[in-house]
C-alpha cells in the first residue's frame, strides 16, 4: 500500500490540468482502478481479526489520502485555469496597434447559388460562356432572314426598339 501511495502522490505531482487529476482519479479510485481493485480482491476471510483491522484501516487512509489530495490537485488546476482565463481576458487594448482589416461587403447570395451551379455543371463536363445580357435586333431577326411580319417579330416596332406597354 506504500507503493501505491507513493506511486499516486508521484501522479498527482505530474497531473497538471484538471483533465490529467480526472485521469489519476479514474487509475486510481475508479471501478478498476487500483485501490478498489485492491479491496475487492483481497479476501477478509483468509486474514486474522486484527490482520483485517490493520488491514481495513491502511486501504480506509489510502483512500481518504488519495480523495483528498485528488480534490485538492483538482481545485488547484481549476483555478490556475481559471487565472490563465483572467489573465487572458484582461489584456489591455493597445491603441497603437494597427486594427485587423476586415472585408467590405460579401457576395450576393443568388451569385453564390449560380456559381455553385456553375461548378456543378462544370463538374459534369459543361462549359461556361459568358456573352451579352440583351441581344442586339439585328442578331435575334435580321441577321436570321425573320420577316417583320412574323410573330415573334412583332414585339419591336419598326423603327428597331420595343414598343413601351
């Protein structure tokens, strides 16, 4: 029992935040853990009244000594976690700094959607060509022999614009 006493103060000296004192906890008060693996194993039965007192007693000191000083190693993480927390928070601004250039506006989301359309059918084989948003008169009837009597014609008038509705 000495050793594991020793073993777990060695332990403790090493755990340094509040997880690695958890971790100690467990090896050594957890359901496998090496003292309560010590006292479901030995068998009272087989030792003598005052063996099993003396016995009772050094696993009930270990066990206190080892909750104890867990408690204490855990409160000691927590509030040398809780001071780097502070210490971090309290940093004064230093004006003279210059500040962090932050973006000016963002893209449209219908621009976001049609690019992401763009990339699937990109991605699909397709390619993507840009080319005048209203086409010119001449390209859409007089360069394809469209009479201007026909009925897709007749949106323009005949000077060449649309006629105002």
């Amino acid at each position: 029992m000495d050793e594991i006493r020793e073993q777990l103060l060695a332990d403790l000296a090493k755990a340094a935040t509040a997880r690695d004192v958890e971790e100690v906890r467990i090896r050594y008060l957890g359901r496998k853990g090496t003292i309560t693996t010590l006292a479901k194993s030995t068998d009272f039965g087989k030792l003598t009244p005052d063996q099993r007192k003396q016995f009772g007693q050094k696993l009930n000191e270990l066990k206190q000594l080892a909750e104890q000083e867990i408690a204490r190693r855990a409160e000691a993480a927590r509030s040398a976690a809780s001071q780097a927390e502070t210490a971090r928070s309290t940093r004064t601004l230093d004006l003279t700094v210059p500040g962090s250039g932050h973006s000016i506006g963002s893209i449209h989301p219908i621009a976001l959607v049609q690019m992401e359309l763009e990339d699937i059918f990109q991605g699909m084989g397709f390619m993507v060509l840009t080319g005048l948003e209203v086409e010119q008169e001449y390209y859409n009837f007089d360069a394809l022999n469209i009479p201007g009597d026909h009925p897709a014609a007749t949106c323009k008038t005949r000077s060449g614009s649309p006629t105002a509705s």
